[in-house]
C-alpha cells in the first residue's frame, strides 16, 4: 500500500523545514509532497535549498485549491492512500501508522481527532468546534468529536473523487457531505501539538466568516448538492 | 413622469455608454460583455424620452406611479445580472484554479526527470 503525505505550506518558513526533516529522518517510509500555495516568504527556496519534493502553485489558492493539488498528485501518481499533515508542526507524523492500520479495516476516510477519548475543554475557540459538531449531528446524525481538526487520510476512491470535483475543500462541511451520502468515516485519538512559529490564520473575523461559511453550507447548501461518482 | 427624472436617465445613459465606448476602443472589455448595458440603458433612454410607456405598463401592473415601476425594474434587472455574474467569476475561479494545479503538478514532474537525468 502506497501512502502519500501532503503537506500544504503557505508563508511557513519558521516551521517547513522541522516538519519535513522529521518525516525524512523518522518516517522514511512515507512519500510526501509540500504544495506550496504561493507563499511570498522562503518557503519554497528552503524546500528547494533542501531538496525536499515540492510542488509550487504559481498563485495562492487557498488551502483548499492546495490539498486538491496534493490529492491531483496522489492521483496522478496512484497512491493508495493521502493523509494531510499542516505544515507548521501541529500534527504529529506518529500517528499516520494507526490511521493506515484503521484505514485497512475498509474505511473512506479516517479522521484524527482530539476529542475521541478526551473531553472538549470549554474555549471561544471549541465553542466553534461544538456548533459545527452539533450542525453535523443535525444533519447526517453521526457523532463527529472533532470535525476542524485538519488531520484527515483518505482512501484511493477518496483521491479520486477530491482530485477530479469541484467544492471537496479539507473541510467539515466536505466531511458532513460525504456521510450523509454514505461514506465511512472514522475517528481514532491524537495529540496536537502547539503551532511552533509564524501566526496562526485564524482571527476574529476569519472565525466569524468562516462559522457562518460552515453552518450554511453544513445545514443548507449540502442537501441540494449531488455527489456524481 | 418629471423632466428631472427623465433628464437624468438620459445623462446616466449616455455617460455609461460612453464609458463603454472607450474600454472597448482601450481594448479593456470583451464586446460580448458590452451588449448587456448598451441594452440596459437603451431601455432606459426609452423610457425617458417615451414616458408613455411607462404609464402604460405601470397602470397595467396597478403600479401607483411610472416611477415606482422604472425603479422596481431596474432593481430587478441588476440582481439578475448580478446573480449570473455571480455564476460566471465562480466557473472563472474553478478554470484558473485547475489550470494553477496542473501547471505546478507538471512543473513538478519535468523538474524530477532532469534530477534523475543527471
């Protein structure tokens, strides 16, 4: 089974090197692709200086016009499996051996999740986390603990079906999308680790556009769409 | 129908059209994008220089005034065509994204090949 790590980098000088040297050193086994999504920093020259395999969009897409890139790659290359792994250092490559092994038992997409086995602490932050939970509750009736967390592996039909159609972003409201349209999804528990350097995306305003972006599209616009495979 | 009304569609009209005119002369504007507002303010050249019209249809529908119908009109007019630009920048951004995607995916692959070249 061939497995492909995608990492989409976007302005992540501070942290790109770490994340790929770790895989390199101590997870050889894995392939893995950066998707450069237009960064204006060093970004790409460090990932070239290094010789790391990288792919450089020449224009920012978006994090979702990047996974696609990494999900057209494992595609065109035929992987078996995709896993996304951030580019600035919160997701720990230790757990993609335990995805891969529940990916096994015939599941479409596994998710990692930080709440499987732990409580969801009461933040501003997981009061978004809950709403989008509860939206997706509402809508397909499945339990989805951690429905933002980025970490996320999809089996070869997956690949396809990203790669080649249009509105499947790394998002919740792809992931509520295809439950209810019969995908088996499964959650297993892990760690996330603190974003090392850079700044993070998120504000105030980018929360608030991207709730209200996510509830629609989880409660209202999914029920309308066709999923043709 | 005012004189006031009816002079200021007309101005409004023939400045748009104007401003028209020189983005297709400046090569700015596809002339297929054009024809939608040459339509547009033709309509509303006609409704200035013929209120008649106006009154009629208004009083056919049971609007109280010409006014109310121009307005209501043209209202309608522009969330339709906003509506269907709204379809077009998107199928705009779903073609540059995929043409960004294979660009950098091909990139990708001639730059592999000449490393396992040398």
């Amino acid at each position: 089974m061939r497995l492909l790590v995608i990492i989409p980098a976007y302005n992540e000088e501070m942290n790109i090197e770490n994340v790929v040297e770790n895989l390199r050193e101590n997870y050889p086994q894995y392939d893995y692709v950066v998707i450069n999504d237009g960064s204006t920093d060093r970004t790409s020259q460090i990932c070239h200086e290094k010789g790391y395999n990288i792919v450089d969009l020449p224009i920012n897409l978006g994090l979702a016009g990047a996974f696609k890139t990494g999900m057209k790659y494992a595609y065109r290359y035929d992987y078996d499996m995709a896993i996304q792994l951030d580019a600035d250092g919160q997701h720990n490559p230790k757990y993609i051996a335990i995805m891969a092994e529940e990916m096994g038992k015939g599941y479409d997409i596994i998710l990692g999740s930080r709440f499987k086995t732990e409580k969801k602490p009461f933040t501003p932050r997981m009061l978004g986390s809950r709403l989008i939970s509860l939206a997706i509750r509402v809508s397909t009736g499945r339990k989805i603990t951690d429905p933002t967390a980025g970490m996320r592996m999809y089996n070869k039909k997956m690949i396809q079906e990203f790669a080649t159609h249009i509105n499947y972003g790394p998002e919740p409201d792809t992931i509520s999308f295809l439950v209810k349209q019969g995908a088996s999804v499964h959650g297993i528990q892990v760690e996330m680790e603190e974003r090392k350097g850079g700044v993070s995306y998120l504000n105030l305003p980018r929360s608030v556009m991207y709730m209200t972006r996510m509830l629609l599209s989880i409660l209202f616009i999914q029920n309308f769409r066709k999923r043709d495979i | 129908m005012s004189i006031l009304l009816r002079a200021i569609l007309i101005l409004i009209s023939i400045i748009t059209l104007m401003m028209m005119v020189r983005k297709i002369r400046k090569s700015k504007l596809h002339i297929e994008y054009t024809i939608f507002w040459i339509l547009f303010m033709a309509i509303l050249i006609m409704l200035a220089l013929f209120p008649e019209i106006g009154v009629w249809v208004a009083g056919l529908l049971q609007f109280q005034s010409p006014e109310n119908l121009i307005f209501l009109v043209v209202i309608f007019i522009l969330i339709l065509k906003l509506f269907f630009q709204t379809v077009e920048i998107s199928a705009l951004e779903y073609r540059v994204e995929e043409l960004a995607q294979k660009i950098a995916l091909d990139e990708q692959e001639r730059e592999q090949k000449e490393k396992s070249k040398e």
